[in-house]
C-alpha cells in the first residue's frame, strides 16, 4: 500500500468503528499467543503418549488411536494420531576434517573455492569520490518497503 496524504482525520463514528476494530485485532492477536503456547504443550504431551503407548512400524512412527472417533466442527474426523519419525543426516564438517587429516586424505576431500562479494562500503565511497553519480547509485538499488502493524 502506498504512502498516503495526510487528511483531516476520521468522523467520530469512524474513530469508534476504528478503535473497535483495533481492540479485536489485540484481542486476538493475544489470544493466538495463547493458544499457540497451548497448542504446544498439548503437542508434546500427545508425543509423549505415542512414543511410551503408540503402536510402532518399520520406520520408527508411533500410531495411537481414539477409543472412539473425533470429529470437528468443521467436519474433518480423527480417529487417531501418529509421532512420525524424521530423520536428517548432515556430514560433520569438524569430524570430516579430523579425519581427513589424520588419514592424509585433506587435499583430496577439501577444495579451496575463490568467491566474490560485493564490498558495498566501497560503492558508496565511489559515489562520495564522484567515480560512481548518484543517479549510477540509485539505479544500482532495489528498495522494498512493507509496513508492520504494532501496538503500543
């Protein structure tokens, strides 16, 4: 949304129907705090349950069910939940290198890359040394603007 000009201010009846509107917004936003800290907690109390009663697979999930089927007000229906096990392998770089080295094998698994950055302190001092104008300047950047809605 663009900037837009000051006015004269908003009719008393819209100054109400805007500070109701705020008062909703805070309102919710708390309690989707709230809810959201809940939310966690039931989480991992549902976790827990599963991992000490959940029947396991071969991939290492826990399923627990419902004694009886759960159905929500907007009509999805569960009769259950499952811990799902995710696994994520990552290689050790530190341990990659100890071991390298003491095997003698550090030219043959690490690289020496060259990478260039920008040195965006030295575009401005060009600009300040007249090497680069400030139109040249401006065009080189890219402005974003968004707006965030706080209270206080």
């Amino acid at each position: 949304m663009p900037d837009l000009p000051e006015t004269a201010g908003p009719s008393a009846e819209e100054q109400d129907r805007i500070d109701r509107i705020f008062r909703q917004w805070v309102t919710l936003k708390e309690r989707i705090a709230a809810d959201t800290t809940e939310l966690g907690y039931l989480r991992d109390q549902l976790m827990e349950y599963a991992a000490l009663y959940g029947e396991a697979n071969a991939k290492g999930h826990r399923t627990s069910e419902l004694t009886t089927e759960y159905t929500t007000t907007s009509g999805t229906t569960y009769a259950g939940w499952t811990r799902e096990k995710r696994t994520t392998t990552r290689v050790n770089v530190d341990r990659v290198r100890a071991l390298a080295e003491e095997k003698g094998l550090v030219d043959e698994l690490f690289t020496t890359q060259t990478v260039e950055v920008l040195d965006q302190d030295k575009l401005y001092a060009l600009q300040q040394e007249d090497r680069i104008t400030t139109p040249e300047l401006d065009e080189l950047l890219d402005t974003t603007t968004t707006y965030a809605l706080k209270g206080y």
